[in-house]
C-alpha cells in the first residue's frame, strides 16, 4: 500500500478534479503490475495495474489507495475490470467520499465473491487525497494559504521591499506548490505593488500553471499587468464587485480576461467566489495574499490549511507590514488554531503547515 500511495502521489497536480490513486497487484509474494492514475480522463489506476499483470492477474491481491469506482464516467467502473480480470483480494485504504461509489464498489466485490480489506494506510490515503475529500463533499475548494515571514512576523520592510525574505530553497518549494493547486489567488494590492506574474516556473523546468485569481473588488487592475499578460495555457480570473466600472470590465474582457462579479460590495465575498470557482471545476486554491486578501479568507474562514515559511531574519520596525490583515481576533482566545502541525527544514527557513480550526 505504501508503493501504491507513492505511486498516486507521481500525479500530484495532474489529476483534478479526480483524486489520485496508485494500485499495485502482487500474486504469490511477488509484484505483477502497478500503476497510477495520470490525469482525469485517462485510465483509472486500476486498470494500469491489471493491463501490466495480465492474464497473471487471476488469483491475485490487489492493492488501491481508494475504493474502485463502479460508475459510468468518462472512463468504465474499474470494478467491472477487477471482476473479470478474476483477482481474489482486494485491499483499500479508504472507501471513496464520492456519493456516486461511497461504499458501492466494495459491496459489488464483495457480492461477486472477492475478499476486501479497507484501512489499510488510511491516514496517508486521507492526507494524500485531501483536495479531493473537500471538494468532493461540500463542492468547494481546498484552500492553502501561503506566506513568507522573518522570525518577527513581517512580509517586508517599512519601504515594501519583500525580495527575498526566504532562501532559494523556499521558493523553490513555493514555486511547487503553484505547480499542485488548480489555483493561485492574491489580492489587487499585491498585483499593484509587486506586477508579480503568478506562474509557476519550477526550478528543473516545465509546470502547469495556475488559473490566477484576483481579488479586485474595483477593477482597478492596469491592464499592462504582468498577470494578465503573460504566455499561459491558465487563464486570469479579475473577481470585482457591482461596484466596479463596467467600462473597465468591458476592456477587460476585450482582452481575454474574465471579469467575474461576485457581489455587490464593498468586497469581493469570498465564500461565494468560492462557490463560483468550484462551479468552474476548480478544486483547490493556494492564496499568496498579501495582508488583506489573507486577512479577508481568515475572517471568512475559507483557510483549510497554512503553509508559512519563516526566514531566520529581523526585519523590525512599528510601519513594515506583517502577514494578516483586517481586524483580527478581539482575544488569544478567539484565535484561530493550528491542528496537526508539521514543521521542516528548507536550507536555512522553516516551513511550518497545519490546519484550521476557527473558534466559532
């Protein structure tokens, strides 16, 4: 199963908005056939497995980091093919939140006569598969909020100067992180005071690009900005309010841009842009801020998960702005709280990532 969750995570990225699956098929101590699945559209893990086993494949354990589907989609149920390819165990570790499988695909095994064992590595499987369990199950996406920190909390120096807080090594995992997350959201203060470009460029080359998403509830955006005119297969997404000018959205538009009104006003209401985005088969959303835009989410409570780098540095200073904005918890106590916390090393930084619990 350990191979099997190794061989899922090969896609990380690539399989939106399916979840990643590796599959292993061992027969007599040994194995016969593995695969993954490599993005959706294509053959499910399973049938990548079964294909290298063969005719071998009969009387064989089959080991997959989800329950097969047993549905119609753009590919055939993968229980169907477990049945005829006539294996005699299949081994899960986790059942499938999917409400078109959630445990149907184990029944229809069990009631052709193969032995399921489910569990087995669930945690991991959980972990791995996080994306895709949210949203699965509540039609919104996953949301990891990025940010770069010296040891005394600030995202730049009094004069705005932000390059580079955190070491190469750092960045470079940042720049992966784009590469995972079907999104990439900042707000129009970053835009205005970086022109960042919002692509992914991995160290070694390659990489998928984000869909860039902006948080301007004015459309104030100029229309030179490196985001919106960057060579990308991903799109830029402006998301405005009533409130701004439709003669702006207008020349936006005329560009190729989508200009997406959310709300009336005064700001973009980001648990709706949620719902909208997820509607557009967007499953996951990695938010690099700034202040405000990560001050917004935390008050919305859109964060599931944190990723913050702190760079071994002192920045100082009353005016050099920090991470979060907005109003903030009244106490210590009202807080938002981090649940299994995990914290690496990356060269000289510390990456620190966790998940949210907000007090109510």
């Amino acid at each position: 199963m350990k191979l099997a969750l190794d061989l899922a995570a090969r896609a990380r990225g690539r399989t939106s908005p399916n979840p990643m699956v590796g599959a292993v098929v061992v027969k007599e101590g040994k194995i016969i056939g593995q695969g993954y699945h490599l993005q959706a559209g294509t053959p499910h893990a399973e049938i990548h497995a079964l294909n290298e086993a063969g005719e071998a494949a009969a009387g064989a354990t089959l080991y997959v980091t989800l329950e097969p589907c047993c549905h119609y989609g753009r590919t055939g149920p993968c229980t169907g093919a477990i049945i005829s390819a006539g294996i005699s165990r299949v081994v899960t570790a986790m059942e499938d939140p999917n409400p078109l499988v959630a445990g149907e695909g184990i029944r229809r095994l069990r009631s052709a006569g193969i032995e399921v064992t489910t569990g087995v590595l669930a945690e991991e499987a959980l972990a791995l598969n996080e994306v895709f369990i949210k949203y699965i199950t509540t039609r919104r996406p996953f949301v990891v909020a990025k940010a770069a920190v010296s040891l005394d909390g600030k995202i730049a120096t009094r004069s705005g100067k932000s390059k580079w807080i955190t070491g190469e090594e750092a960045r470079a995992y940042g720049r992966r992180l784009r590469d995972w997350y079907d999104a990439i959201m900042v707000g129009i203060g970053t835009v205005l005071s970086d022109d960042p470009a919002l692509t992914t460029r991995l160290p070694e080359g390659g990489g998928r690009d984000p869909v860039r998403v902006i948080l301007d509830s004015r459309a104030s955006i100029p229309l030179n900005a490196r985001v919106l005119s960057q060579e990308s297969e991903a799109p830029a997404i402006i998301a405005v309010t009533a409130q701004a000018s439709p003669e702006k959205l207008a020349e936006l538009r005329k560009n190729g841009v989508e200009a997406l009104v959310v709300n009336e006003g005064p700001r973009v209401d980001l648990a709706e842009l949620m719902r909208l985005l997820a509607e557009r088969g967007i499953t996951s959303v990695l938010l690099e801020g700034g202040a405000m835009a990560h001050g917004s989410a935390f008050t919305a409570q859109i964060v599931d998960k944190v990723a913050w780098f702190i760079a071994p540095k002192i920045i100082g200073g009353r005016d050099a702005p920090g991470p979060v904005g907005g109003m903030g918890a009244d106490s210590p106590a009202d807080a938002a709280v981090l649940e299994r916390v995990t914290v690496s090393r990356l060269g000289a930084d510390l990456l620190v990532e966790g998940y949210l619990k907000y007090r109510k």
